[in-house]
C-alpha cells in the first residue's frame, strides 16, 4: 500500500529472526488439539522468550 507520498510500504512473514525461529520452532511441536487461541498465546511466548534470551545476553539487533 502506497503512503501519502507515493512510497510503497511492504510487510513481510517472518520480518525478522525471532519470528522465523519461533514460526520454525513451532511448526515441531504436535498442535493437535489446541485452539487457534492457544497456539497464537503459545507462538508469542516463544517468541518473547527468544527476544528475552538475546536482550539479557546484550545482544538484541532489530
């Protein structure tokens, strides 16, 4: 979608490494059973917990 000023903005899966690996992690895991709700809750947890790893080692890039 183009902004005010002509400029194309345009959004990616995964737009960065804790996405991919939290998507690469999940995609392991046996989901049969959980609803849409819990493997959404389940995705963000792992991925706060990989952003949280990287942040306390001092070494979060965005």
């Amino acid at each position: 979608m183009a902004d005010s000023t002509g400029n194309v903005s345009l959004c990616t899966f995964p737009s960065n490494k804790f996405e991919a690996l939290a998507m690469l992690y999940m995609q392991q895991q046996n989901l049969a059973g959980m609803s849409p709700e819990q493997i959404l809750d389940r995705y963000q947890e792992v991925y706060g917990k990989m952003r949280d790893h990287e942040r306390m080692k001092g070494q979060v890039n965005y």
